[in-house]
C-alpha cells in the first residue's frame, strides 16, 4: 500500500466521525467538480446512464471532445507496461501481424512499444478510439509514423479478423463488455491481451471518474464476470498479472475500492 492510499484511508476514517462526515463529502463533491489535474473517482451505480446523471456540468461527458484529444500522455513504457509488452513481443515472434489497440489514444502505445520490439515492416496496427481522438491520432501519425503502419478507426466492429486485440486501460471506458463486443465480431482474435483493467475481486459496478478534461462511466467488473465472460467466447486463459501501484479508491463507499489493476492473455481455442 502507498503512502497516498494510507493518508487515504486515515482521512476517510476520520471523516466517518460523527458530524464530519457530510461536511468531507461536500468538500470533496466540489474538488471533484472542479478537478483539472488529478485522477478522480465519485459514487457507486449499477448503470452507466446513472454514473453520467450524476456528473457535474462543470465538465463535458467522455474523451469525445478537443481537450480529452489533446491529453498529453507521454509515449513511454512504464513498469505496469511489461507483462502486457511480453505478450505483443510474443505474438509478433510467432507470426501474428496485426493488432487491434482498443482505446489506444493516439497511438502512444504503439510509439512506446516499436522502442523495445522490432515490429515487422507487415505490421497493421490499427487504434480504435472515438471520433476526437481518431483525428489527433491521424494528425500526429503523418508527422510521426514513417512506417505507415499505424491506423486509425472509430468502429468496433473493424477488429475482426485481427490476429490481436490489445486494451490497455480501456476497457473500463467502453460501453460494451469485452466479452459483448467479441461476440458481434464475425471473424474473432486469435489472441487478447489485456492490461490496467480494474478487477473487483466480487463486486461488479459503475463508479464517475474525473480526468480532468471530462467526467466518464467507469466500469468495474468482478473476476468471475469478467472471465466468465470472456472464456464463454471460446478463450483459454494463458496468463493474468496484477499492476501493482495502480489503485482506484471511491470516498466514502466502503468495500469498493481496488487495490491494483489487472491483466490477462488469452488465446482462442482452437
């Protein structure tokens, strides 16, 4: 545990006195509200719809805007990266070729990871994201991406027949499942790998996370869910690995809290 989760947790205590409780929540109702830096989260729901009805009109909805396009995420590998980085790395040496990024950005990923594989020059690499991001994407890939093996598209429905589809901190964004979009897909991948995904060890909920720029539905799914799901799909569990140091804490809703982010690597069964 940090040292920021346990300043955390004393505060929250201290704040369940009697008295003090409504007068913490109040104070930080409004941090989140106007929140332009930090990673936030407020509330439990059961659904997406109720996480948006609560958000403040400080803020607008999701990454679909200028300001969530424009964030500048630093195109490097960090330590929650690597078992994710084993496993595409595996792939390409095995033959596959094209990989689907899921929520990739601008395709930081795929500028952060040619650093430490050698892509083949057949590589497809195509970024899903929504329609503000796609066109930052695309802007920065002809002044970055000599290759030209980097593309862009805003449909979920374009990763079939890719022989990889890669999320990384994505998938709690999306409003369908893993497990719901795989099944619309006509031709499925052959691998998944999924990385910094909030796994609740028994619970399955929607929670509002501040980004900053915008307010989203975040999906939480537990374990079982979320594996039950995808390996009713026709996949096997290859690996799973925590990313540790990764957390997601909600004030004042006890039990919900995760204590690290998940990843998986999943094959399809032949």
């Amino acid at each position: 545990m940090t040292w920021t989760d346990t300043m955390h947790q004393a505060i929250e205590r201290l704040a369940m006195a009697p008295g003090l409780r409504s007068a913490a929540e109040r104070a930080y109702w409004r941090r989140f509200s106007n929140n332009v830096e930090a990673n936030l989260f407020h509330g439990v729901f059961d659904s997406a719809a109720d996480a948006v009805a609560s958000a403040p009109p400080s803020r607008p909805l999701g990454y679909d805007n200028a300001d969530s396009a424009n964030l500048a995420y630093l195109s490097r590998i960090y330590p929650t990266d690597y078992a994710a980085l084993f496993w595409l790395a595996n792939s390409l040496a095995g033959g596959m070729r094209s990989v689907f990024d899921l929520g990739g950005h601008v395709g930081i990923k795929y500028y952060a990871f040619r650093r430490a594989i050698a892509y083949p020059p057949e590589l497809k690499w195509m970024v899903c994201d929504v329609p503000a991001v796609v066109t930052r994407g695309r802007e920065l890939a002809r002044e970055r991406d000599g290759e030209r093996c980097l593309h862009f598209t805003d449909e979920y429905s374009h990763a079939s027949g890719f022989d990889v589809l890669y999320a990384s901190g994505s998938l709690q964004y999306l409003p369908l499942t893993l497990a719901e979009l795989i099944t619309g897909l006509p031709v499925r991948p052959r691998r998944l790998v999924v990385n910094l995904t909030p796994i609740h060890p028994s619970r399955s909920f929607y929670t509002l996370n501040s980004i900053g720029t915008a307010f989203c539905p975040y999906r939480v799914q537990s374990r079982d869910d979320f594996l039950d799901g995808v390996i009713g799909c026709g996949y096997e569990k290859r690996d799973e690995w925590e990313n540790t140091g990764k957390t997601m804490r909600i004030p004042f809703h006890e039990g919900y809290d995760v204590d690290h982010y998940s990843g998986y690597c999943f094959d399809l069964r032949a």
